[in-house]
C-alpha cells in the first residue's frame, strides 16, 4: 500500500510540475576547450578584471610596509588573500600560470620559444570577450620582440602566444601603459587587463637604475606607481562597480614554500568583499580561473578548472 500511495504520489507531482511550466531543472551542455576545467556559461558578476603584476616581494616584507602606504591601504579597505603562493621561481614560469596554467618554460627567463597551447586569450576570444596588455616602457604598439629595458618580454606572455604573434589584430592587443587611462575613461576598458610595470617600477629594480639600493626604495617606487596608475580607476564608482583589480606579486624574495613562495594578491572593486583576509591557500592556476569565471567564461587552460575557485572574495 506503502508503495503504491508513493508511486501516485510521484506521478502526481510530475503532472503538476509539467502544468506549470518545466521541470525547475536548469542543465548546462557546454563544452571544455581548456584541459580540466568544467563546461558551460556561467552568470557573469563582472564586466571587467584588472591583473597588476609587480615584482620579487616576500609577503611579509610588504604587507604592513610603511613603503607601501597606498597598497596597504587597498588591503585593509578591501580584501587579501593570506595564503597565497607563486608557483616557482623564477619569474617566466608564474607568468605563464597566470595566463596558461601551466609551465612550459624550462624555468628560463630567457626563453627563445613561443607557446602553441591554451591560453586566457583564446578562451577569452572563444566567448567574445576582450582583452589588452598595458605594458609600461614596451616599444611599441603590438611589440613581441624581445627585452628593451625597462620593458622585459618574460613579464609579458602574451608575446609568446602563437596565435598573438601571427596575427596583427590580436598584436595590436598589447599597448603602453598609458592607455589604461584612456581606454578606461572613455568606456572601452576590455573585458581582460593585463598590467605590467617596467623593471623601475615594480619592486624589481632600483628606481633610479641604481645597481644597488635599499629595499624601501624599491616598494616606495612601486607603491607610488599603483597610486599614480590606479587611482583614477579605483575612484571611478560606475567603472569599480562591475569591475575587480586584482594587484599581485609574481613570486617571493626568498621564500621557496610551494615552489614560488608567499606572495600578498588584494583584490579591489566594487563586489569585492570589505575588510577581508582569506586563509585559503591559493596559487596561480586559480588567479586564472577567477579571471575567467568571474566575467561568465567556464573554459579554462590547463590546470585552472581544478583549482580552488576565488570566488569567496565576491559579495
């Protein structure tokens, strides 16, 4: 009897779900095109996202930094990822997982060969999205050639991508710093920013070219910089509302723990939690995934569909 009031039950129920409409059921059939990463559209709770990658920083040497007033400033208005780690050392290779999720360099910063594999480019391209490199100091306009100093290529992976470096109209794609500006105040900041200072600016170098000066010299410079450069982005409430700056360090001074060491990545933005510090062990494959997730793209390179998701620095 038990079994039979059941089965009435079941059927009941279906009929009325089907009189009104559907099956409350929402199944996505999209495809992967990126290696691990799960398939199909996701909602997009951004329009834009802006990486920052400056340079060579122990976390504990910048977080708290009386040289870095701006930055720290950032990290207590809005959200720090704690436990975040680089991939490797040296630079190329957390380079290119930020952009590929992935290593294919060997480790050499002087790496003389380009990368046919997945990309954020593609993916971002694959979905009709946007994307621009401003790269400071770079030579010109669409340039993929290699180090001009202060500009170095092995910050800038993009120009190590096939199908960037066969095609004009993706080359055109990597511009000056200068632009961010522009593009950002007349509306047409892409989908995708990709940001590099130059080897004065970043915490790399001294900024006077000096072979050699105090660690404060390096983080005043590359805090000044952030403040010069992101300040007026950061203060435009309509812009910051559907967009998150994500500031980051490609790997540590000293410290080797999970391949690149301890690293401070604020996030910034209008949907950005306030006040906020993870303790969620992150490394670069998941800076990926937040990238493209966060702005509707469900196809990832590499390994970033299988790492930890970023998405608990949103409201």
């Amino acid at each position: 009897m038990k079994s039979r009031c059941s089965a009435l039950g079941l059927a009941l129920f279906l009929f009325l779900l089907t009189a009104c409409g559907g099956t409350g059921v929402s199944v996505s059939t999209g495809g992967n095109n990126g290696g691990t990463g799960g398939g199909g559209a996701t909602s997009a709770a951004l329009q834009h996202v802006v990486v920052v990658v400056l340079e060579n920083q122990n976390y504990s040497d910048v977080i708290g930094s009386a040289s870095m007033p701006y930055l720290n400033s950032l990290a207590s208005q809005y959200s720090l990822a704690t436990q975040f780690y680089a991939n490797t050392h040296p630079s190329i290779g957390n380079y290119f997982e930020m952009t590929t999720a992935q290593n294919p360099t060997g480790n050499i910063d002087a790496w003389p060969l380009t990368f046919a594999g997945d990309n954020i480019a593609r993916e971002l391209t694959a979905q009709s999205k946007t994307w621009k490199v401003y790269a400071q100091s770079i030579p010109s306009v669409g340039y993929t050639g290699d180090d001009v100093y202060p500009y170095v290529k092995h910050h800038n992976p993009f120009a190590y991508f096939d199908e960037i470096i066969n095609s004009a109209t993706q080359k055109a794609n990597i511009v000056g710093i200068g632009q961010l500006s522009t593009d950002a105040g007349s509306g047409s900041l892409p989908t995708y920013s990709f940001v590099v200072p130059d080897d004065l600016h970043n915490g790399h170098d001294c900024p006077n070219g000096a072979s050699s000066c105090p660690l404060s010299d390096r983080l005043s410079a590359a805090d000044a910089w952030l403040n010069s450069n992101l300040s007026g982005l950061i203060g435009n409430t309509s812009l910051m509302s559907n967009t998150v700056i994500v500031i980051t360090f490609d790997e540590s001074a000293t410290d080797n723990t999970m391949g690149g060491g301890r690293v401070p990545v604020i996030l910034v933005g209008g949907k950005v939690k306030t006040g906020f510090q993870s303790t969620t062990t992150y490394q670069f494959p998941s800076l990926l995934r937040f990238s493209l997730e966060s702005v509707g793209v469900a196809s990832y390179p590499g390994t970033a569909g299988t790492a930890p998701s970023m998405n608990e620095f949103l409201k």
